[in-house]
C-alpha cells in the first residue's frame, strides 16, 4: 500500500506532534491509518467489507502475544517497548497528554466537535478525557477512566467518561448516533453486549443525566478523521476552569486515583 | 391527436415545474441550500458537514435502509457564524426521521455539499427535509 507522508503526519496533528511521539507510538498511528485508508478504498469501490464473528475473533487470541485490552502504555504490538520520556517533578493533565497519551488525536478531535457548536464544558471535557484511560488499560475503558478522573474533574463530566463505553453499543436516532460498523470489526458482527452493559443501559435510558454520555458518543463517532488538525491549546481554559489540578502533581496528592497515574508515569515499574 | 399531444406536454411541463421547485435554493440564516439528490443504500460514511475524512461508517439494519439526501449549501453575505439544526426528514404519512450528521461550523467553506443519512424502513416515500423552520420539498427527487 502506497502511504501519503503528509497526509499520514498531518494525520497525527503535523510534524512537531510527531517529534513528541516515540517509535511505537508512531509505528501504531501508522498501522491504524493504514487501517482506515484500506476501509476506504475499500468502501469507495464499494465493496461490502466482511466483518468477523465473535468466533473468528476469539480464535485469534492464541496468535499475539499480549492481551487486546491491555493499556497502549503496556504494549508494543510490532515488537519490545521504547523506553518512555520521564514525566516531569510535579505532573499535570497537559504533561500527560504530552508524554503518555500523545497523539491523543481522537479525544482532541472529539472535543473540538463538542467545541464548536457550544456543547457545555462538562460534556467537551468529558470528550478531551473520555478515551485518554485507555493508554492504561482498554478494557472497560469507561469505567477506568471515570475512575482515573473522578477526583479533579465535575460529576457530569465523569458520569459521561464512565458510561460512554456503554451507550457506544446502542444507537440512538433521537441523538444522531449511529451503531458504528468499526464495532462489527472490533467486537464481531454477531456480538451481543454481556449482560452488565445492558443492565446500565437500561439505568441510562432512565437517567435525568442520559446526554451526558450520549453526547460524549455522537461526538466519538464522527472524530476519526486522519487528516483533522487538533491541539490542545483550544482546551487550556476549560482544563484551568474545571479539572483540579493538585499542586504535588498528578500521581503525588494521595488521591483515590493517584496510584493510576503513578502506574501510568512508569509502567515499568516491576511490582 | 393533438389532444393527447398537449396533454403529455402539460404534464411534462407539470414535471419539469416541480423538478424545478425541488432544486430550487431555500435561504436559511444566511445558507442558501439546495436540495440535489435521495440515494437509498445500506452502508453510509459517517462524515460531518462540510464533510471531512472521517473513518466510521453507519450500517442498516434488516428491513431498514439509508435515504441519504445531498443538499448543496452556499454561504451568502448575510451569514452570521451561528448554531444550524441537524436536518429532519418527513415522508409521505409525516413521520419524521433524524440524521447522526451534524452541520458543524457552517460558515468555513464559501459553498459545499453535504449528505445526510436518515435510517428508514426500507422503500419509505420522503416528501421534505427540513433545517429548523426551512423545509425543503424532496417530492421530485424522491425515489
């Protein structure tokens, strides 16, 4: 497959963004956008794309040699892990976007979309953050993450971080949000959600607070696009207005989550 | 003979008067929009208006389709950078139907052309598309 450099860089927030970016990281930006681009061959020539059953993707299980929900920190798909760049004395949100969630191009695009047409800051924050836990761990990424955030960001906010993983299964016409077919490949064609995900489903769709995380999943959806151009500097004011940064840094205020940036601040940490 | 001659021309003229009427641009806050075509299809690209490269796809389901309406949208000097309405499909029985695609930051291109999906049981006649309080008529587009 031929590769558009500068559409790929410009792809991953331009040349400086890449500078941030370790060969991992790149090597995996790479493989995703190789990814997308193939789908959309694919799809402009119209060709029904195949999607794998639940069987066919368990039965790939025994062929890696790491576990898919396993944090993009902990895991080097093409080969050994990089040593990561330290983190700072006294960390905070914007370092870690800087050196552990980098390119973050999803969340920044995601956020941007809830930026424009003036959604409220606790639902664009909840967008910057809503898959930033995944650099530790994917599975149930929702709850990571509302756990990973819950002390220095508002209830709403947390509330649409925690439950966005579950509304991404159900789609929703009301809300603009469609059931998306990257889920068909990810989680098979025939998969049916496990009988936790429905049961808050069902809590959800009941709850004075439904759009909080319904908004976070329309705003997902239509934020993978590999050419978008996206910053964090858009965020600074809503970062200082609503997330608490403590003053010992992220990882050193004893919060209830302080022990999950830590892990994140060195994964390789042997105990 | 001539009867029949000028009865065909007449509903021909009837035919070309409402195709007309279906392209004909509506002017909302500034917009001028300009209904094009209905596309029925099962598979749909998720992408934004103005569009722009965004990956995901939208899939129908069984008994289900996608009545995907292109609108072509020109940014007139009367526009003032503002919040547009999603589009809202209507068919024949005045059902309405939401589209997932949103029109995001409408004054950044001085004109484009959007495609909206709007999921329907499948072979469902549409007659209009409105944005807020401008409807459009999709009568004779419509398939």
């Amino acid at each position: 497959m031929e590769i558009d450099r500068r559409a790929f860089i410009a792809s991953l927030g331009g040349t400086a963004a890449v500078g941030l970016m370790d060969s991992e990281a790149k090597a995996d930006a790479l493989e995703h956008w190789m990814e997308d681009q193939l789908d959309q061959q694919a799809a402009a020539q119209g060709t029904p794309e195949k999607f794998p059953t639940v069987a066919e993707l368990e039965a790939q299980i025994e062929t890696r040699n790491y576990r898919r929900g396993a944090g993009n920190v902990f895991v080097n798909t093409r080969g050994n892990v990089k040593k990561l760049a330290p983190m700072p004395k006294n960390p905070t949100l914007q370092d870690f976007f800087r050196l552990r969630f980098a390119p973050a191009n999803h969340v920044l695009q995601s956020a941007t979309r809830a930026l424009k047409p003036g959604m409220s800051e606790d639902i664009i924050l909840a967008c910057l953050l809503h898959d930033c836990a995944q650099a530790l761990m994917k599975a149930d990424h929702g709850w990571w993450g509302a756990q990973l955030f819950e002390p220095y960001i508002p209830e709403k906010s947390t509330f649409g971080i925690r439950y966005h993983q579950t509304l991404r299964f159900y789609a929703d016409a009301e809300a603009g949000y469609e059931y998306p077919d990257l889920y068909y490949r990810i989680f098979g064609q025939d998969y049916v959600p496990p009988p936790h995900i429905e049961a808050t489903y069902k809590m959800l769709r009941n709850h004075k607070w439904y759009m909080e995380p319904r908004l976070v999943t329309v705003n997902d959806l239509y934020a993978f696009d590999p050419n978008a151009k996206v910053s964090i500097e858009p965020f600074e004011d809503i970062i200082g207005r609503h997330f608490k940064t403590p003053k010992e840094g992220l990882g050193n205020d004893n919060s209830p989550s302080a022990h999950m940036w830590r892990t994140l601040a060195n994964p390789d940490a042997p105990l | 003979m001539r009867k029949g001659f000028l009865t065909v021309s007449f509903v021909a003229c009837l035919a070309a008067i409402a195709a007309g009427q279906a392209s004909k641009p509506t002017h909302y806050k500034g917009l001028e929009v300009t209904p094009l075509s209905i596309e029925r299809t099962q598979n749909v690209p998720l992408l934004d208006c103005p569009p722009g490269s965004n990956t995901q796809r939208g899939n129908a389901r069984a008994g289900e389709e996608f009545a995907v309406v292109t609108l072509a949208f020109k940014v007139t000097p009367a526009f003032k950078e503002t919040v547009i309405k999603r589009p809202v499909l209507t068919d024949v029985n005045g059902k309405s139907y939401n589209t997932s695609v949103a029109i995001i930051d409408p004054g950044s291109l001085p004109e484009y052309k959007c495609s909206f999906p709007f999921r329907v049981p499948a072979g469902t006649k549409v007659v209009s598309v409105a944005i807020d309080t401008a409807t459009l008529d999709l009568a004779a587009l419509s398939k």
